[in-house]
C-alpha cells in the first residue's frame, strides 16, 4: 500500500482512540474475558445489520487465511461476481483492511462510515473493541458498494472471533492450523483447532486445506461431522489445475496450496472463474518481493511451521542463496521455533524489536537463541535506515508483520498522498 496519507490515517484511529486494540495487546494481558460476541449484533444493527445483505464465505486458520482470501476475491471477479474481502492486519494503511472489487477502500468512503458508525456508537453507549469497529466497518463498506460477496478473515480463533456473529456463511474455510496465540486459544493443536473450528455452521459447506496437524484436523472433521457440514479437501484441486492460471507458476509451494483451496472454494460453490480475467492479487508481507537483485523479502511469518514454509520457499526460489535475516518477533510468539527454522537459510541474523510493538518483543530470548547456536548475528534493537543494514545482500524482513514494515518503510517506494 503505497498510496496513504499519515494524517487521515491518524485521524481514522484517533476516532475510535477509545476502543480497546487487542491486536496490540500481548494475550496473557487481554485475557479470555475480553473476547466475546455479546456487542455485535447490537453495532450490526448501528450499521443497519450489513451481514444480511451478503453472501459470505468465512475463512479461520492460522496460516495462510490472509492471502486464501484475497484469493478467494479475485476469483469472484473473475468469474463476473463482484466481491469484497475484509482481512487484518494491515502493514501501512488501514486501507489494506478493506477491499472492494479488487483495490482498497477509498480514505473517502472509509471516513464517511467511519464517522457515521462512531456517532451511532456514541448515541448508544456502546464500548467495542477496534476489532469489533472493523468487522462491521468491512462489511458495511462492501454491502454500500454494491458488491455481492464478502470474504471475511477471522482475527484470533474463529468461535468468540468477532467475524463469527454472522448468519451461516455459503462457505466456511479452515486453512492450515498450528501453534500460534496459545494464552488464548490453548495449548496444543488440537485444542487450538477446535476454536477454528468454531466458526462451522449446521450444513454449510468446509474447504478444508492440508494440516500439518492430524489431531488439529480429527478435531475440525468431528466437528464437521457433528454440524453435517460436507467437507471439501484443497487436494480434490491438482498442481496441474491450479498451475494453468496467471501468475501461479512464480508462487512458492505455500502460496500454491493457499490458491488451491480458493479453488477448491470455487468448485463447492458452483462459481466459475475466467483464468483470463483474472488478476492475481497483492499480498503485502506475504513472499512480497521488493527488489529483485539483490533480492529484498518481506514474510510475516510468526509461528514455526510458517517459518518453515518459508524456508522451503526460498530454497525453492533462491538455492543456495543465503539470506542476511531480519528477525523481530512479538512477545509470546514461538521464537525458538522461528529461529530453528530459519537458520537454514540465514547466512547472518539482524535481531531487532518489532516495529511499534506494542505487545513487546522477544529480542533478548533471540540474542541467547543466536548466542547459544554460535550463529553470526548482530543486535540492531531500533533499526532507522536502510545505511544499518548489510549493503548488496539478500535481505529478509521477517517474524512479524511489524518486523515486515521496517523492510517496507526502508525499501518500499515513497508513499504517494492520496485525497480519494
């Protein structure tokens, strides 16, 4: 998102400056009470029930569900629809959050909503969370735009996910589930995947993507089989099927089964897409290449298995090639993990905290991780400039969408002021 201007979006956040931003919360301080669906159907009906006047496919997981959605838009449009996709979080504008018929809001509709919602919000005495705001934001704006579908990406979870107070879905998707914000959402995979799975509605039909998990995904196909949700698996659509379209040859294996479970989505639906017409979406901090030589990378990887994934992918990419990593990572995230599997491609770390950060950061346990390894690594805690990195090297941004935006702030291009 180069296109953005730092005073609407400081405007747009000193609005809802009173909502609780759980995203910037670590999870031990947010604590299970703060999660629940209670306000939302009261802020839908601020916004005139928006959700009623979509159909909506409902993706959870906990990798992969960002860019499965932005899939899943593109294809509606090529295949004549037109859709909105509402995904989180964003890597420079809020703007990235809402999608309409394939390009982001406008800051102009995005304020007149805004504005309109935070004075209903005030009428009411109404106290949502910022996460909250934003559902019914994204689905307002897309039900106002005319559009049709609504892609929604649940934030944390799936059952007490603030996406989850929807009537039932067309669809739902479940994309690969593994450890990740287990304060929250429990301690093993399984456990983990039964609150993904709580966005399963009686009947509606489940995508269900490859788990690297077998218990993760016993659980999610109990529950299938106890709400009689027929159940797809992404591996009905071949490589060869999903090699045919544009751009899908130059993705890595990863990206690949992400696009083949929107596939897999198109087929339960009905929905024929054109491959020429379509237009492969944007994925911010998602392999998002910046330079192609040297290469500079941009992963929000933030879990260990998505390391891992990312690791293959630039093998696959870039053999033999090592990598100079830039490494952040949010408190309570796995960072041995990430740092196992990471080594496997980096010629040398760059630790550094995570860009505004709010929920802390692991850097000390990333220096002992380093330390103990004998790795090369350096300490850079508050990285300013491109000048404080290694000239002429593969640079890789990852660990956290906050660790990917200094490699977008630094190697981006400039940002363009916009007054649409």
């Amino acid at each position: 998102m180069r296109d953005w201007d730092p005073k609407r979006e400081t405007a747009f956040f000193d609005l809802f400056a009173d909502c609780r931003n759980l995203e910037r919360e670590a999870m031990r301080r947010a604590g299970q009470g703060v999660f629940t669906l209670d306000r939302m159907p009261l802020l839908a009906a601020l916004a005139g029930h928006p959700e009623q006047r979509l159909k909506l496919i409902h993706v959870a997981g906990t990798k992969g569900k960002g860019s499965t959605s932005f899939f899943l838009g593109a294809l509606l449009e090529a295949a004549g629809e037109t859709a909105a996709v509402y995904t989180s979080p964003h890597l420079a504008s809020v703007r990235e959050r809402f999608w309409l018929r394939g390009a982001p809001v406008t800051y102009a509709a995005l304020e007149a909503a805004a504005s309109g919602l935070r004075n209903a919000i005030d009428a009411k005495g109404l106290q949502p969370t910022l996460f909250e705001v934003m559902t019914v934001l994204g689905l307002r704006l897309a039900a106002d735009a005319g559009c049709r579908w609504c892609v929604l990406e649940t934030g944390i979870g799936g059952r007490l996910d603030a996406t989850n107070f929807i009537p039932p879905p067309a669809c739902c998707v479940i994309t690969p589930v593994s450890l990740d914000h287990m304060p929250l959402l429990g301690h093993t995979a399984a456990e983990i995947a039964a609150e993904k799975a709580g966005i399963l509605k009686p009947g509606v039909p489940l995508v269900l993507a490859s788990q690297p998990f077998p218990d993760a995904e016993a659980v999610i196909r109990a529950t299938a089989a106890r709400l009689r949700c027929p159940v797809t698996d992404n591996s009905t659509i071949s490589e060869v099927d999903a090699g045919h379209w544009p751009d899908s040859r130059r993705w890595p294996a990863f990206l690949r089964e992400n696009f083949r479970t929107a596939l897999a989505v198109c087929n339960v639906l009905k929905i024929k897409p054109d491959p020429a017409r379509f237009r492969a979406p944007a994925l911010s901090a998602r392999f998002e290449l910046l330079r192609d030589e040297p290469p500079i990378l941009l992963d929000a990887a933030h879990n260990a298995d998505s390391a891992r994934r990312l690791a293959e992918a630039l093998r696959e990419t870039w053999p033999d090639r090592p990598f100079t990593v830039v490494l952040g990572i949010v408190q309570g995230k796995d960072a041995a993990g990430i740092f196992r599997e990471l080594r496997t491609v980096a010629g040398e770390f760059i630790l550094t905290h995570p860009r505004n950060a709010d929920r802390g950061s692991e850097l000390e346990t990333l220096q002992a991780l380093a330390a103990a390894a004998g790795v090369p690594h350096r300490v850079i805690p508050d990285i300013q400039a491109a000048a404080d990195l290694p000239a002429g090297r593969p640079l890789l941004f990852t660990g956290s969408f906050f660790t990917a935006l200094i490699g977008e702030d630094l190697f981006g291009p400039p940002p363009t002021k916009t007054d649409t």
